[in-house]
C-alpha cells in the first residue's frame, strides 16, 4: 500500500487532535513528526495513521493517536523529566514521551514485543529510552524515583510498588479496570498532603497481567 506518511501525519494531528481539544503545542508537534507507521506490522502501515488502536501481535495492540496525545498532555512532561512507562508495546508512547525531552524506562512483560521496540526505539535514535523484560507491576527499583508514571494496561488497582517509587510531587496516570470490564483512566498525584486521585474518564485499554495486575 502506498503511504504518504506525512499528509498523513498532519490530518491525524488537525482531524484527531486538534479538533478534540489537545493542545499542547510540543504534543502536537512531535506526534505530526513521529513516524507511526513504524510501530505496526508492515500489513497495517496503511492504518497506521487511522483513529484507532491497531493490533502489534501477541493479542496486544498500539493506543488510538487521540489517547496517546492525551495521556502525553496529562502527564505533564518536559526535557530531563523521569517518566516510568509499564506496557512498551511497539514503543510508540515511550517514544513520544522521549521525543518531548523525557528519560524514559519502559518495562514489558512480553519478550518479542520487548525485543522489537527496543530495536526500533534505537533505530530511530531515541537513546533516552530503556526498555526492559519483566513484570512493570512491580516497578523499576533500581531506577526510582521517577516524576512521571504511564501505566498503558488496564489493572484492578494502582500496583502499591509504582505509588511508592513515584517522587514527590509527581504524577501518575493509569487505566483502572480490566478488557471485558468498564475502565477508567484515574490520574494519581502524591501531594505532601497525601495521595490525590482524579477520575478522568472511559478508556479501553489491553489488560495489566502480572502480580498485582489481572
Ligand atoms: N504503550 C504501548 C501500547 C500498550 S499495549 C504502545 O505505545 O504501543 C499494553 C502492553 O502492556 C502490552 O504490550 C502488554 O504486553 C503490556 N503489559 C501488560 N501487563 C504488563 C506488565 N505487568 N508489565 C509489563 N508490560 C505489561
């Protein structure tokens, strides 16, 4: 199929973005720059850009542009912040997350899909991002504490292990719920008055598997 990945790219952003009300002006940029057509098999290149999630294999799939943008907005990121992403998948959002200036580690728990964005997020020359094989339930310890927290799987609870290696002051956004059950994205705020947290709304992610996941 033939592609014209950056006609493409500016009707995503004008048509999906915008006219939802994203506005964050290095959100848009960099989405109307990343090539999304590299994170899907070659056979869905020609949907890559379409408003929708999109199959990567395995049963998972890479987020719908609208709800990458808007967790990208949410998450309030900019260059040298710390941002722990748990689901890598394709490597789309953490590549967003690296593109707006962020260190990005990234954990997922499916070896194939961990080696094949790790290898891509390269190929595209993003060094900032550390992609790791394991169980983002349980954190990245060894790298904590991060400002930024981006759980793109939808889990029963906030894994406590991600509560306690968020930094003071920071921010973290999950999906709360499960494939075949409602979901909502919750925004968590460790405040030094305590932990704050925000219903923001319906999402649908793929589900959070692992020790305090499904
Ligand atoms: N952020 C991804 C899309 C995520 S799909 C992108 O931009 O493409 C959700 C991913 O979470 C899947 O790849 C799934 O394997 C992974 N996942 C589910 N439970 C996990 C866990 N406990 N630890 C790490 N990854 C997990």
């Amino acid at each position: 199929m033939r592609v014209d990945p950056k006609r493409q790219r500016e009707r995503m952003v004008n048509d999906q973005l915008k006219a939802r009300g994203i506005s964050d002006a290095r959100v848009l940029a960099v989405m109307g720059e990343l090539p999304r057509h590299l994170f899907v098999e070659e056979a869905m290149a020609g949907r890559a850009y379409s408003d929708s999630p999109l199959p990567i294999g395995e049963g998972q799939t890479i987020s719908q542009p609208y709800i990458v943008a808007l967790m990208s907005e949410l998450l309030q990121v900019g260059p040298g912040t710390k941002v722990l992403e748990i689901g890598t998948g394709s490597g789309y959002q953490a590549a967003v997350l690296a593109k707006l200036g962020a260190d990005v580690h990234t954990v997922e728990r499916i070896p194939r899909l961990c080696a094949s964005a790790r290898e891509r997020l390269l190929s595209l020359g993003l060094f900032n991002v550390h992609v790791k094989l394991d169980d983002g339930t349980l954190g990245w310890p060894s790298a904590a504490p991060f400002d930024r927290i981006i759980v793109t799987a939808g889990g029963p609870e906030v894994p406590p292990p991600l509560v306690d290696q968020l930094g003071e002051g920071g921010r973290l956004l999950m999906p709360l719920g499960g494939a075949k059950r409602a979901q909502s994205l919750v925004l968590i705020e460790k405040t030094p008055a305590g932990v704050v947290q925000t219903d923001l709304g319906a999402v649908a992610f793929v589900d959070l598997v692992g020790k305090h996941g499904w």
